[in-house]
C-alpha cells in the first residue's frame, strides 16, 4: 500500500498490486485495473519509487521471517 495525495491534497492508500497504468495528462493518472483512476500529485517516479520501497519492506520482512 501507498500513500499519495490527490489534486485537492486528500491523501489517499492506494494497493499499488491494482495499479494496470500510469500516465501524465499533465497530471499523474494512475489507472487500476477495475478501471477506476485517481489523478494524484506525485509525479510517476515518485509513485514507482514508492511502490519499489513498499515492496522492499515487505519482502525485506518476508525473508527475515523466512531466516528464523
């Protein structure tokens, strides 16, 4: 899950495993795949660069669990 802030600074948690495409209209468009889009601030290497650390973190966990 990521944080983003849409166009009228509403933050939003977004399940970034939903996300089919982003786009820049010039905003960032971030469409998922039930076809429903947020238009969000962050530009859409911010967003991917969020959704990188995201993945880090919980896959980071994933191995320590893995490790015990």
């Amino acid at each position: 899950m990521i944080v983003l802030e849409k166009l009228n600074k509403e933050e939003i948690v977004l399940n970034s495993n939903h996300i089919e495409i982003i786009e820049t209209i010039p905003e960032t468009k971030i469409t998922l795949t039930s076809g429903r889009y947020y238009l969000v601030i962050q530009s859409p290497d911010e967003v991917v660069d969020r959704i990188i650390n995201y993945n880090r973190k919980v896959y980071s966990n994933l191995i320590k669990v893995n490790e015990v």
